[in-house]
C-alpha cells in the first residue's frame, strides 16, 4: 500500500492584527484536514502587541496548533525551498506592504524570504489579502499580482465601501476552497465579491 505524503502548509502571518484571529481559525481548520503546518511570522506580526492581543499570547497559540516553533528570521526561512519544507504557501492575512514587496521581489522580512524560497520548487503561494489601501496607492501592486504564475488569492470584498473605501479584506471562510484549488493550479471565481 503507497502511503499518502502529509502536505505541509507554510502558514506565514503578517501585521493586519484584527484579522489574525481569524487566521487562526482557518490555520485551526487546515490542521484538522491534515495538513502539516509550519508557522511563519513578519517581524511586525511576531513582536506587536495591539488592542487585539498581546504578541505572546497569539505566538502560543499558532505554536499550539502548529506543534512547532514558528519561523521568525530571514536566516530561518531562507531553507524553506532548497529543503523543500512546504507544498504551498498560505499569506493570512497578507498586507499591502507585504503585496507591495512581492510584487518588487523585495526578501526583508521572514514571509518575503519563505515566499521566494518556497518559488525556486515552482509550487504555489495564496494570498488572503487584508489592506486598508488595496484599491488606494497599493492597487497597482494587486493588480501585477493577480497576473503572476503559482499566486492564488482567497477572494476578497470591501469589508465597509463607505468609510473605508479603499480597503479589501479576503473572505478568510474560503480559505480552504483556495488552497484546494491552488494544488490544482486553479484560482477560484469570482475573485471580487459583493
């Protein structure tokens, strides 16, 4: 009997902290499907204490879940694809600054470097964006990404058009579905939801 390989995830988290929750909840989910997890964090995300929680205590967490220590340096993700230590690459929440730095191939932080490691294997990476500014001066960076080969995007919606007109925020409950697809080489539609 040929022993199905466990996936494994690189789940990495950067600094939209009132979505992480969220995050984690979908990290929860793909756990509980089976697939490995390998947590990866920016420096923003691993560090920040904010309203939403102390840094500590949502490094605990994903620790928890992941049953791992969480990637937190350039010099630690820089492995991730010469080892080949993920099958995909998961950004929830992914900023605008992150976006931003992809789009220019720019490796300052421990997500940038997982992501371009993770590339050289040609596998996929999904985005679950959450921007205040995605459809602002950012926009020209999403709008490049969605034309790059192995980037998935969970599909997003403006989270409130009035007072935030700006802002994308992924629909982190099809997370799943995206990831699914994205080992198919598919992108799910519609990508923009009202």
């Amino acid at each position: 009997m040929i022993k199905k390989k466990i996936k494994t995830i690189g789940f990495c988290i950067c600094g939209s902290f009132c979505t992480i929750s969220k995050a984690i909840q979908e990290m929860k989910k793909l756990k509980q499907l089976g697939f490995k997890i390998l947590p990866i964090m920016s420096f923003t995300a691993y560090q920040t204490d904010t309203r939403f929680g102390k840094a500590k205590d949502i490094v605990n967490t994903i620790e928890t879940i992941a049953e791992q220590k969480i990637i937190k340096t350039i010099s630690d993700a820089e492995p991730i694809g010469p080892k080949n230590l993920t099958d995909l690459i998961l950004i929830e929440p992914c900023t605008s600054n992150t976006l931003s730095k992809l789009e220019k191939s720019i490796t300052d932080t421990p997500v940038t470097m997982a992501v371009k490691s993770h590339l050289r294997a040609l596998r996929p990476v999904v985005i679950a964006l959450a921007s205040n500014d995605a459809l602002g001066s950012t926009a020209k960076n999403l709008g490049s990404m969605l034309n790059r080969k192995l980037y998935y995007f969970v599909p997003m919606k403006q989270d409130d058009p009035i007072l935030k007109p700006n802002s994308l925020v992924a629909d982190f409950e099809l997370t799943i579905k995206t990831v699914k697809n994205a080992f198919q080489g598919k992108q799910i539609r519609p990508l923009f939801l009202t």
